[in-house]
C-alpha cells in the first residue's frame, strides 16, 4: 500500500471542512433568502395603493398614500413589493394631502399622478415625470391638470391605444367617477364624461354611520380581451367601503351606457376574519401566472378612513372572464389558493 504524505491528509481534511462549511453558508443563506420572501398581511401600512401589473426591471413597484410625499416601495414578488422605499418627491411650495399616486410608463419616461391640495384651493390632479427612463430616478413637478373642477383619484385606461384619465369629481355632493383622454400625459382633451355615480344602497354606506354617497378609486383591469374598471364604493371611513365593478361593452368609452355596473359588491367586509372596508384595489401579475388583488382595509369597524393598512391575496377569473376576487383573508401569512 502507497502511503499519502501527511500533508495530503491534512489538505484533504481542510478541504473537507471548508466544503462543510460553504455548505453550511449556502444553506443558511438559502434559508434567509426563504425568509426573505415570505410575507404577511398587512403589508405595508398605509392606505391607496397602486402596484405595477408586472415587474419593472424584476422589481414590481408599489405607492400608497403618505400625505406628504411620493414614495415607490418596490420588491421582487407581489408578496415582497414593499421590500425597499424611495422618497422621489417632496413639496417644497406647500402642497398638502398627497393622496393615491399612481405611476404609468408613457413614452420613454415615467408618470406619477397623484392627488394634492395647494394653499387656498380645492384638490386637484398632479403630475411628476421621470428624468430618465429608471422609475426610481429623479423626478420634475410638472403641475396641475386642467380638468376644471376638483378632482381625487386618478389612474389611466387604455382602449385602443388611446389614453383616458380617470378621476373622481368632488363637488357635487357625491364622489363620481369622471374620465377624459389624454393627447399627451399632461393635455385632457375633448369631452370630460361621467361615467359612474353612486346609485345602490351599498355605494351610499347603507348600515354604517357613515352615508356619504361614494364611487371613486378607479383602476383598470384587463382580462382575455376584456376590459374592466374596479372601484371602490361608500364612504371611505365606512366598515362597508367595498369594490364595485364596471364592464365595458365596447364602442366609446367615454359613454357611459357603454358600461354596465354589476349590482352588488365584488369584494366587501367580513367581519368573521377581521376585515373591514376593503376597497382601492389595485392588480398585479405575478412571475408565476397568478394575479393578485392588493387594496386598503382596516381590522375594525369603527367609521374612521384611519387604520387603512395595505393587504395583497391572489384572485381567479370567473367562466365569463369577469374577476373572482373571493373574500378578504385573515391578516397573517399569505397563503396561495
């Protein structure tokens, strides 16, 4: 028998070793990693979000309403988009209640339209734009949008290539949802049409305190050629706040026969897992084919629009491609259908 050096054995007992160690690191790491990406509701504490239907450059991008500036929190999964935090603009000309941003890419640069209010005036539509084609740049301030009447909430859809802003109108003792196309990202042109109002029972708070006629919040959803709007009715410090749907049957979008609002509610409060006034929902489309449902809801059924925190489930489609958005999930862990 040929006898090894001693020194052979001695490298071949340190590399031994250090591979039980590197094994050890890489599966501590991979355990981390696993932490990492889990996740619970409610994810983030605030209330309005607007998450990106897919990724931006592997991170999906998500704001919400802080009141005093725009943040876009982002991640790699639906789960995990609030992972990391930038602040891309703050006011400096005393703008207050920065209220529901939402971020649409349009060109080559970035969009942010977001709610706010100027010293001496009503709430009107605001508008930020990328400096360069990264979404978490620097951004510029370009103004208001001349919409002519105060407005909340806005959010885009698209028919045909053309874009329509959708806002809520405030003025008229109630909240209606409005929309107008856009020429370019800071020109409404052309008529500026109503196309929804509250009119049931469950869009003007019945049961709760609070009766303010409410429909607002709107977001688009797409689906195998279908178009839909998601909004939210009753008042927002409403237990009963919840989504509403609105379907398009083609032809101009700015008719509002051309819409047809489902009756009832299509996502709304229970009670028996701790939910209450969900609504703002916004959609995304994770890596693995599902999409999920991300909005605002609180744990208790005192009338206050405070205590809204963000929360984010998957959802499924019905047989006649419509969203089934089933029912608000205990707060906890996320778990998939």
């Amino acid at each position: 028998m040929i006898r090894q050096p001693k020194a052979f054995h001695i490298e071949n007992l340190l590399s031994k070793k250090r591979s039980v160690v590197l094994f050890i690191i890489l599966s501590a790491v991979f355990r981390f990693s696993c932490v990492a990406q889990a996740s619970s509701n409610p994810i983030l504490p605030n209330a309005d979000p607007f998450i990106t239907l897919n990724p931006v450059q592997g991170k999906f991008l998500l704001l919400a309403t802080t009141g005093r500036n725009i943040t876009i929190w982002s991640g790699p999964t639906v789960q995990t988009a609030a992972a990391h935090e930038k602040v891309v603009f703050s006011p400096t000309d005393g703008l207050t209640q920065l209220w529901s941003p939402t971020i649409w890419k349009i060109g080559g640069n970035w969009w942010i339209y977001f709610t706010a209010r100027e010293p001496g005036k009503e709430h009107a539509i605001y508008v930020l734009e990328s400096e360069t084609s990264d979404p978490l740049s620097s951004y510029a301030f370009r103004g208001a949008l001349d919409l002519g009447r105060p407005a909340i909430d806005p959010s885009l859809l698209t028919v045909k290539n053309v874009n329509y802003l959708m806002y809520v109108t405030v003025d008229g003792g109630q909240n209606a949802i409005n929309m107008v196309r856009l020429a370019s990202p800071m020109e409404p042109v052309g008529e500026k049409a109503l196309i929804t109002e509250p009119t049931y029972p469950w869009e003007k708070g019945a049961g709760s305190i609070k009766n303010y006629p409410v429909s607002e919040g709107p977001t688009a959803l797409y689906h195998k050629g279908h178009t839909f709007i998601v909004y939210s009715g009753s008042d927002t410090a409403s237990p009963v706040y919840c989504l509403g749907l609105l379907t398009f049957k083609g032809g101009d979008p700015l008719d509002k026969g051309n819409w047809d609002k489902t009756p009832h509610p299509v996502f709304e409060a229970l009670p028996a897992n701790g939910i209450y006034g969900p609504g703002r929902g916004t959609f995304a489309h994770a890596q693995d084919g599902s999409d999920w449902l991300l909005y605002a809801a609180k744990n208790t059924d005192t009338p206050t629009a405070s205590q809204r925190q963000t929360r984010a489930q998957p959802f499924t489609w019905n047989n006649d491609a419509t969203p089934n958005f089933g029912v608000p999930l205990r707060d906890g862990e996320i778990q998939m259908h």
